[in-house]
C-alpha cells in the first residue's frame, strides 16, 4: 500500500465524514482508542449546559426537568442496539469493576450454592480476575484459570457456575467466540458474564442472539465517553428480578423516593443501579454515543467493522512488509480479531517494546505497551498496542504509522535515553 | 428581624464575598444546598479545560502529566481538612452507597466474625440501611434499628461490631455527638462508620480527634461538586492495611499497571479505590473544595460554622414569630444541630406539606420535601426541609423565605390545584 493508494482508500471510505465529530489534535495518529477513546467535538457543549443550566440555572429542578433521574437508563437505551440488547435491558453506572461485581454476586446467586466454579482466562484483563476473586471467596467457590482457550471445553462441568471472559482480550485482541462459548457454557448448566469493554463500539456484539446471561463494558474507549465514564451493565430479561445483586443502594430500589427502611429491589435492570448517577459524566457519554447514532445513517456497526477489519488488514499487511523487527500477535482470521493489533518484537529486541512506543508517542503515533510475563507457560511477550477506531482512524494513519514504526525501528531512534524509564501509568 | 436588619446583617457579613463564586439564579432563594449544592462560577471553564485540553488534546498522555491518575487522592487531600483527616487518608471515588458498602464490610471484617451486630436509625437515609442489610447478610450478621437515639448506648454491648450513623440526619437535621458515641461504641469494642452526606462542609469535623474508625460522605451536597458528583471515604490510619473491602478493583491494586493476576492491595487509603476514576465529574468537584480553600483565610469552617448557625437561628426566630401554622423539628440547642432546619405543619394542615413546598418553589423560594411515616411509634410528620449554605446564604434570604411561607399559608396558596399532584422525585 502507498501512501496514495492509503489516501485513495479515505476518499472512498463512506465512513470519512465521521472523522469530523472528533477533536483530534493536529500531528497525531492517535492509535490509542482501545485505552481512551477520542474527543467528540459536541461534548464541551453538552457538558457545558449540562452545568450552566440544568445544574447552575434549574438546580435541583433538573432530577425532573432535564431528566437526570433516568439518565442511567436512558443512556442504557442509546447503548443497546451497540450491544445487541433492547431498550431497557441496559443501565450506565458506576465502574466496569463495579458492574462486574454485581453481575458475579447476580451469577453465582442463581446457582443457588449448586455449582461454585467460576472459570476465566489468566490473562484476562487483571480487574476482572481480582472481582471475580472477591466475589468467589464471597460464595466459597473457585476461580479457574485457563492458559489458553483451548482449555475451557474441558473445564465446563458440572461444577462450572460461571464463565467469566472478556469478549476482545485487552493484549491480543483476539475475539472470542460469544454464541459458540455461551450455547456451550449454557449446555453445561453454567451462566456467562461478558466483559465487553473492547467490543462495544469496536465490534457487533448480539447479546440476545447469543442468548448470552450478562454483560459489562467500558465507557470510556470505543463508545468516546471521556475519561473514566461510567460504565454498563446488561442482564438478559429471563434473570431480571431473579437475580439477586449486593450493592443495594436507593436507587436500585421500586421507589426511592419513599424512603422506606426496608429494600424491595427495582423491576428490570433498574435494581442493577446503586447510588446517584454521576449527572455531568454521563452528559458527556451521551456525545460519544451520539456518533454511533449518525453512523447508522452509513451503515451503522456492520460497516464500521468492515472498515475495522479494512483497517487492521492493511495494519498488518504493512507491518509485514516493513517491520521485519517486529510479529504480529492479534488473530489474522477476521471470526478472531476485535479492533486492535498488538505487535511483539523479535529476539534480540524482545524487551525494547516499551522504548519503542515511547520513541513513535515523541513522534507523535499514539499506541500502547502492555509489559508481558516471560517466565509464563506461553512466554507472554511485552506488547505495542496500536487500536483502530473505524470512526476516526484513516488509512492514511495506518500507512504513516507503520513508516515511522519501521523507521525508529531501523534507525534504533528508540535507544533514546529519554524513551527508557518505565514511569508512565499507561 | 426586619428585612433591614437582615440586609445590615448581610453587609456586615466577612463571609458574604465568597456567594460570588457562586453562579446563583436570578430571582430564586436556593435553600437546597443540602441535596444540591450550588454551582461555583470557576467549574464551567476548569470542565471546559478538562475536556478540551486533557482530554480531546492530551488524550492518553493526561494520566501522567494532567495527574488524572492520582485525582481520587489529589481532592481527597484538599478534603482532608473539612473532615478532620490529614493528606492521604481520604479517597474521592464511586458514589456514597458503594464508599458505605466498602467500609462496612471492613469494619465487620475487622471483628473477625466475633461481633455480628451492627446499629443504627431505622430513620437513617435509606441507601445506608439498604447496604448495611446487604453487609450483614454477606457476613451472617444482623442490622438492629434504633427509633430514638436514646436506645443507642444500650445495644453498645459485647454484639455490637458496628455503630452505623449519619453524622447529621437528613430528615430532622438533628446532629449526633462523633466524639461521645464513638467513644462509647469503642469502650465496647465495637466499630463506628459515620456517614458524612450532611456533614462536610456543612459543619466542623473531626474525624481524628473523634478517633472514628470509617466515615463516608457526599461531593454534591455541600461540597458543591455536582450533580452526582463522586463521594468519599476515609478510614482511620490505623486500620489501614488491616482492614478488607471486597470490591478489590485493579486501582486499589499496589501496583495496577503490573497487571498480574493476583490481588495484592495497595497500601493505604488507595485500597478503597476500585475502579477508574471519573475524570470530568472529579474536575467539577476540584472547583467545589477550591471555595473553601478561599473560605480559609475568612475563618475556614469555624467562621462557615458561625455563620451557619445564625442563619439557621434567625430563621427558626423568623418561624416561631410569623408561622403560626409550623412547628419546628430541628434541635434548637447548636450542639445537636446541623446546617438544615425542617419544619412540620401543625394540625389540620399536617399532609399540606408536598403542595406547600410546591407553592413556595412556584415563588422562587426552594426547599424540598420529605415524606414521613404518620404511622411509626414516633409518628414522623411530613417535613420541608430547608438547607442553609454559609457559603451562599444570605440573611435576606432568611427573611424573604419566611416572608413567603407565612404568606403561602396565610393565603392557602398551596391549595391550587398545580401543587397538589406528588409527581416530582426530590
């Protein structure tokens, strides 16, 4: 691909016009949506009247009036054709550990002490692993480990309570497959818990066709919420006022505003929510997933991942060509791949991986590192995340990316002093 | 108090500068600012900035060199001194519920399944009895419900893991003794949580010379912070590393960017954080704790205090002369009051309550409304509730307010047909 043929591709991409809704800074190729997703252009307005008149103007006037008080669902609303959920099904609250553990505690409550096992993958997303622990201990049970996913056939039995995954792994972006798991894990007699914190908005995710049992995501990456929005949480209609979830806070309950001492919990996903909503946060969410609502007029999820997958194509195709330092470790097969491509570097520059994305940030390519365990079984590698936002990343950023890649690679630009101290948080 | 000696009282006022920080609607006297705080003047442009320049400019970058990461415990230092905590004890995270539902299973994990029992109002806000059933559940305990707090030092006994209290109660805005009863809750070996919703910022605390063990508290009362803005938590230092919370998210890990697979807590009060913060909403709340920085070189909290107190005395005073048809509900004596008065409606007019609120919000003066329950032992009347902010409250405002409740009662305007229907949710 040359760089013209990359620019010709933006020409011809129905999906350009979508670019525009983002504040994207001049001279960055943000590759980094996975982490944060980028700044709708509509959102400083939002969130400003959000705090000028509905908070400062209307005051407490706006739990009525601008509908704060069913922000949470309304926004679920918004989210759920994303997820492949319906209106009402969906609650945006809290944090994804949070959400997580609600969803556990909901889980395990329907196993009614029968089954104690929750299985995951070790490499699972760490929050989702130390969740999944507390709430373990919490019931007597287990959590499981698997190594690679080849091993979770095997492990769903008659003790399985749960099958706790994260949809797109946070390292590989390898994507799994959610009907085929959750009919298995269902087959079983055990429930699935879905973190889709690098799927919704990244990939089509069908939650209902799948007949999966919960869900949990992020707001904060694919969806554009800004950083640290507040996350979801879906619970499939049959569960709802089954299941029982422990943060019992007011306004989960039937009717808050009674005030009563005692707790009768919500019908529906409302019983999922806790304390008050984080009003001006939300606002701002409410801009990312606007984006999605004028992406539907051009094709909606089905073309951004045409484009994700156009996209993370030519990624590698490129990298193959001209990083011969570096392997791809994201699935080729498209069944398997979310909407990020990790890269490990070959011996001897296995550990440089942190200095070179440090090297291409100063350049002004904005991926990830994500330090692996060598000493594990599958001598996890250090990893260069680089995500693809079919809303805003162009083909042309992928092509440039991968030159200035290819060339702090050749020219060693990363053996920079000031690209070798681990003293960033992310 | 005429409204000339109100007006001389306002002019004489050392605190009355800090109001214009606030962005205060024309022509409403906001009496709310204990479930809503006003807006500051300096939170549009500081969001503005968050968004724009951290987030939309800076993107990923931000969590290092715009200090996003270290936020939770950034305000909770610049909280520290409203509550009688020094730097590094306080954490501003996740919503009031979830902070008491950490704390809770702390403290019960600290009585090692010896002491079951934990205490406290059956009139206390209901999100802490909900979440205190769902703690005791999970630890096979039992919550034991006070009508008066007379009854409280005799259930102070050998059962007795927890004295639960909110601080200042948010119906009667009656105030407990912190230091008397955590005295007398720890002579016999129990543990006290106190939560703070009504307290911070609103009265002097001092949660170290209490020697308390746990307190909570909220951002957008009277902190000022926004709707739903994130809460806090404290725990007493030498329970720190001692004590358990079980949402164990990867940012109470000690090192959450290791991302290894097991739980290892982070020292200190960071072990309370769970998931990732919530950057807009936490720059909002910034701006709320950046008055009282300013209120410190006019006196700090005991000058807030001060002036408090006599604005809540001139109005009961203004009540007790010109509002025959009310009765007041708040403790007179200073030592067991907070910075709210509730009234009640004196027979026949006892459920006129809702439409009487009603009427005054209808004339730009806004309080709220609590139902009660005519039906308990103590026959808890409906209530309005006004909140008194030493911030932004003026003396006119007290006698303006009174003004117009004497004369929606003398004139039974609250009897139009508008005020009557119960559809609003604060």
């Amino acid at each position: 691909m040359t760089r013209d043929d990359a620019l010709r591709s933006d020409a011809q991409d129905p999906l350009a016009p979508l670019r525009e809704q983002f504040a994207l800074p001049e001279g960055k190729i943000y590759l980094d949506g996975n982490s944060l997703g980028a700044q709708p252009k509509a959102t400083p307005e939002r969130v400003r009247r959000a705090i000028e008149q509905e908070w400062g103007t209307d005051l407490i006037e706006s739990w009525n009036k601008a509908g704060w008080i069913d922000a949470p669902r309304r926004l679920g609303d918004r989210l759920a054709p994303l997820i492949g959920a319906r209106s009402g099904e969906v609650l945006v609250a809290d944090s994804t550990s949070i959400n997580l553990y609600k969803v556990l505690h909901a889980a395990l409550s329907l196993q009614q002490g029968q089954r104690k096992k929750v299985v995951s993958e070790r490499s699972n997303f760490p929050t989702d692993l130390y969740i999944a622990d507390s709430v373990v201990r919490a019931h007597g049970g287990e959590l499981v480990l698997v190594d690679s996913p080849d091993e979770i056939p095997a492990l769903l039995d008659e003790h399985c309570a749960v099958l706790m995954l994260t949809h797109v792994h946070y390292r590989t972006g390898r994507m799994h497959d959610m009907a085929l798991l959750t009919r298995w894990a269902q087959q079983a007699g055990a429930l699935t818990v879905w973190d889709l914190a690098h799927s919704a908005g990244a990939v089509p995710v069908d939650l209902l066709g799948a007949a999966a049992d919960f869900a949990v995501g992020c707001g904060y990456k694919y969806l554009n919420g800004g950083p640290g929005a507040p996350a979801f949480v879906w619970v499939h209609p049959r569960h709802l006022g089954q299941s029982f979830q422990p943060l019992m806070g007011w306004l989960g309950h039937e009717s808050p505003f009674a005030f009563t001492p005692n707790y009768r919990p919500a019908v529906g996903i409302q019983q999922y929510q806790c304390g008050t909503p984080v009003v001006l946060s939300l606002a701002a969410l409410e801009c990312g997933l606007a984006v999605f609502e004028q992406a539907q007029a051009l094709g909606g999820m089905a073309a951004l991942r045409r484009k994700s997958l156009a996209l993370t194509d030519a990624f590698m195709a490129e990298v193959e060509a001209r990083v011969p330092q570096a392997r791809i470790v994201t699935p080729r097969e498209h069944a398997f791949r979310g909407s990020q491509v990790s890269l490990a570097l070959n011996a001897p520059l296995e550990d440089a991986a942190y200095a070179v994305m440090q090297a291409l940030i100063a350049r002004g390519v904005v991926g990830d590192y994500r330090a692996g365990d060598p000493a594990r079984l599958d001598a996890e590698p250090h990893l260069l995340r680089f995500g693809f936002t079919p809303l805003y990343t162009r083909f042309v950023d992928v092509h440039d990316a991968v030159t200035q890649l290819a060339d702090v690679l050749a020219r060693e630009a990363w053996r920079a002093p000031e690209f070798q101290k681990k003293n960033k948080v992310t």
